[in-house]
C-alpha cells in the first residue's frame, strides 16, 4: 500500500489491507482535486510578490490550503483505519502508520538538505546574502555542524519548510488517537477541544531553532483540525449531514463568508480598513495561524460545508480532461509538494535575478505549474506497472541447505 498525500493514507481503489482482511475504499477524486489545487496553490503563495498568487484562497478569506490539506488527512485517517483499528488490528494500522511517518521524515530531511544546498550554491554563485536571510538559512550556512542535529530533531526549519514536521506529528500520533475515536468519538473530540484551549491560553507549543522561538504550525492547537476530521471520517460526518444540508446553515456559511473577504479586503485596499469599527478590530485581530485561530478554522468550516452540498462525490466534472491535471498532482501530493518548495524558489530566484515585470510573474507561475504536472503524469504512469515480489521461503531454504550438507 502507498500513500499520497503528506499524512494521509492512501485510498486507491482496489483497497488496502491489514494483516488478512481487505477493506475496499472508494476513491473520492474531490480531495485529490482539492489536494491538487492547494498544491498550485502553496507554489504560487511561496513566490513573493507574485501577481498570480492573488489566485490563491488566503487573499480571499481567513483559511488557506494548510487548512484543506490537514482536514483531508485527518478524514483520511479515520474513514480507513479507523475500521481497521476497531476490527481489532490497531497494530496493523500503528505499523503502516508510522512507517507513513518515518517515510515523510525522510523526506523532509532530504528536502531540507538539497534546499538548503540550493540556498547556498545561488549565494555563492551570484554574491547575493538576501537569498539565505530571506529562507532563515544564515546560520546554517555559518554552523551546519549544530543546525545539522537542529534539523534532525525538528528543532531547526528554513522557511516554506514547516509543515511537514507537523504532519509527522499527526500521524505519528493518529494511532492512539484512532483507538480511542472509535471507541469514544465524541470524548475523544472533546479531548481534542480541551487540548486546544488549554494550549492558548497557556502558549503551549513544541521549540524551535533558534532557542526561544517554536514551531509555526503548532501541533497542540492544529490536532483540533486533525482529529475534527478523524471524527468525520470514522461517522461523524453522517451525523452532521441534516445540518450541512440545512438552510439555515447554508445562510450562515455564506454570510460568514462574506464576512471574512470583507475583512481580508482592508487588508489591500486602505479606505476600507478605516471603515472597521475599532471595537471589530480588537475582537478579530490577531488572525494567528500558528495556532489554529477560530477565525481560521471556522472560514474552512464555511467552505466545507458548501463543497459538501454542491460538489457531490459522484460530480461529472471530475471525470472530465479539465480536472485531470489538478487531480493528478493531488494523488501524489507528497512528492509535488517537494518539488514545489523547489520550483518555488527557482521561480523567485528568477524574478529577483532577472526581472519581476507582470508577464514574467505569469511565465514563471505557469511553467511552474507544467512541470508540476508533468511529474505528477509521470508518477501516474509510473505506478500503473506492476510491481514484481519474490517470495523467500526460510524454512524451505533451511531445508535445501541441509540437504546440501548431507
């Protein structure tokens, strides 16, 4: 079984298998198209200054795609082991788990190595210092010997390299979580709110590097997001359905909705930032994301609920040519996202090296995207052949070996 999104289980079809039982998902192409689309979407949020980030969700509203793609995950987890963990095999689910989690570990190490090399080769060649304090890769550059061990504890993170540390997190912990969801969901849940609360009020966050500072993503506040979409995905979400499809419910996510690109809007047009009230303002701001405002994840909340009632899982869109692109790059969003953080910087590297006129910003935005798909095509390809297994029978070759002796 593979896996194809950062923290999320893969579902292809054709199931997945825990010790002798098969369980059989149905893929649902809605979240490889919205994995996908928020993969375009980070790519072009890491370019600064890029007119065509202004394409993206976060200048629209208070979530982003770090909202979509912890949701996905967590849903993921739950609609696949958690019946796997309430059948009884939670150390089936525990194995392939963290063996999820070590394998985005390695990934992040790599990816953390050869961005930094890139960091540094683009300093050396071009004389440019802005690159490694702009990417927070100074001090590695003056002390890899102490940022080496930093980054292999997870202490230690250049910028655009945050997110996966708190996947890692997650799944190394959805085991246990999974255990107790499916035998207490809505305790567990509550546990999840508790944790949340308490690590507000109290700042509580894992440290950072360098001493003093913590993770950007902080993993006490964004369980609740995690485990939200655990309890979904392990029945929570047919529970919710009389309210998703209720009118009421409807109005109140559009109006809030509404509200939350009134608000963002003050934010680029100046007029109509004097025209929030200041008692508005001290209510709202800060909008934290490192720990999971309410802000945040309410506006995700908005959004889920009217892809759920109008963008059903069988939506003849997603089977067309139109889509095949976005859905691709989501079904193997762990390796674009790699390479995104890389063409990332090789896009603004570009407009800073060169020229940052509006129809370059568009030029390096769209062939970035390209050959985000190119590679997703190839992946896609590359995993349609068939794998080939050579069994080994110990105690038939303990036998032949004998035999040979005698």
């Amino acid at each position: 079984m593979r896996m194809s999104e950062p923290g999320t289980p893969d579902y292809r079809m054709g199931g997945i298998m825990a010790e002798q039982d098969k369980v059989v998902v149905e893929r649902d192409l809605r979240l490889d198209l919205f994995r996908g689309v928020g993969l375009w979407m980070i790519f072009l949020d890491h370019i600064p200054h890029d007119v065509v980030s202004w394409l993206t969700l976060r200048n629209y509203g208070f979530s982003d795609a770090a909202e979509f793609f912890v949701f996905i995950s967590g849903y993921l987890a739950g609609f696949i082991y958690g019946p796997i963990i309430k059948a009884g095999n939670f150390l089936a689910a525990l194995k392939r788990l963290w063996k999820r989690a070590m394998e985005m570990y390695v990934a992040h190490i790599m990816l953390f190595l050869i961005f930094t090399a890139q960091i540094a080769r683009t300093v050396r060649k071009f004389d440019n210092p802005l690159y490694e304090d702009e990417f927070n890769v100074h001090n590695f550059l003056l002390h890899p010997d102490v940022l080496i061990g930093q980054a292999l504890t997870l202490r230690y993170k250049p910028v655009n390299l945050d997110v996966l540390p708190l996947y890692i997190t997650l799944i190394a912990t959805a085991p246990f979580m999974l255990w107790a969801m499916v035998r207490r969901p809505n305790l567990t849940l509550l546990a999840s709110i508790v944790l949340y609360i308490l690590a507000r009020i109290f700042d509580w966050n894992l440290p950072s590097y360098p001493p003093g500072s913590t993770w950007y993503f902080n993993p006490f506040a964004w369980q609740l997001m995690f485990v939200f979409a655990a309890w979904c995905g392990t029945g929570g979400a047919s529970r919710l359905w009389p309210i998703v499809q209720s009118r009421l419910a409807l109005v109140v996510a559009i109006l809030w909705i509404m509200f939350a690109f009134g608000i963002v809007m003050t934010w680029h047009v100046a007029f109509l930032d004097a025209m929030v009230p200041k008692w508005l303002i001290k209510i709202i701001y800060p909008i934290d994301k490192t720990d999971l405002d309410m802000l945040r994840f309410t506006h995700f909340l908005a959004l889920a609920l009217i892809v759920s009632r109008y963008v059903p899982h069988n939506w003849a869109p997603l089977r067309s040519g139109w889509l095949r692109p976005a859905i691709m790059c989501g079904r193997h969003s762990l390796p674009i996202f790699c390479f995104g953080v890389f063409l990332s910087f090789a896009a603004h590297w570009i407009l800073m090296q060169y020229t940052r006129g509006v129809w370059e910003q568009l030029l390096v935005s769209a062939v970035g995207i390209v050959i985000m798909v190119a590679i997703a095509w190839v992946l896609d390809r590359a995993a349609q052949v068939p794998d080939l297994f050579v069994d080994v029978e110990i105690e038939g070759g303990k036998a032949a070996l004998e035999a040979n002796k005698a």
